[in-house]
C-alpha cells in the first residue's frame, strides 16, 4: 500500500478507532470508539506494515470498515492523514490533508500475512 511519505515522516501517533458507522462517502470522518494512541516505535511500526500490504483484488462488499487510523504530527491537533480497513471487500479509504488524490482509494490482500499482522494489532488495542 502506497502511504504519503511526507506524512508519514512527520507522524509521531497513530490512533486506532473501532469503526462503528462506515464513513458514507469518501472523506468523511470515521464514527467509532477510539480504542489506542501508538507512539513512537509503536506508530513507526505499524506505518512500516501498512506501507508493506501487498496489493489485492476487490471483492464484493458495501466498503464496511471496522478498523481505522488516524495519523498525528507533532503539534496533535489535525490528522495528516486517515485510514479506514475494510477486510472484506480488501478496501482501504485514505484522505486527509496530505493525502493526493491518486492514493485515497487502494486495494490490500487481506489475507496476506502483513493484514493479518495489522488485524491482530487493531484487536489487540
């Protein structure tokens, strides 16, 4: 998966938030509880193993995510960026400031060992 690299230098945490309302249109803010901050090597981490999904191929699926991410810079305030998973249609929604247009809707093997990695991490929060 192809992650503004600008944006992900300058992240220094990474929210999880348990998704409990897919966002309805692309943009859209995530509803869901948040569940962990990442910081620090935690974040580097898992920015590392969303960079590595693999690419995948759409399945059918009303793009229903349960996991998502916001990415931080130093100053807290707004994300640079957002992620929503959706693991079964192998979809994920990316926007925010530093996203460009080429990069917000991507395709992921769910089922590679990377998102798999991924899920128990956002379980695990």
């Amino acid at each position: 998966m192809k992650l503004p690299a600008a944006a992900v230098a300058a992240t220094t945490r990474v929210d999880v938030v348990r998704i409990s309302a897919p966002p309805q249109r692309w943009g859209d803010a995530m509803t869901g509880e948040l569940l962990a901050h990442w910081e620090g090597p935690q974040a580097a981490e898992a920015l590392t193993v969303i960079g590595k999904l693999p690419a995948g191929r759409i399945n059918l699926c009303r793009f229903d995510p349960g996991w998502g991410i916001r990415a931080y810079g130093d100053d807290g305030t707004e994300p640079l960026f957002e992620a929503a998973f959706c693991y079964g249609c192998d979809q994920v929604w990316l926007w925010g400031a530093a996203v460009p247009g080429h990069l917000g809707l991507q395709l992921f093997d769910a089922a590679s060992p990377y998102a798999q990695y991924l899920r128990l991490r956002f379980r695990s929060a």
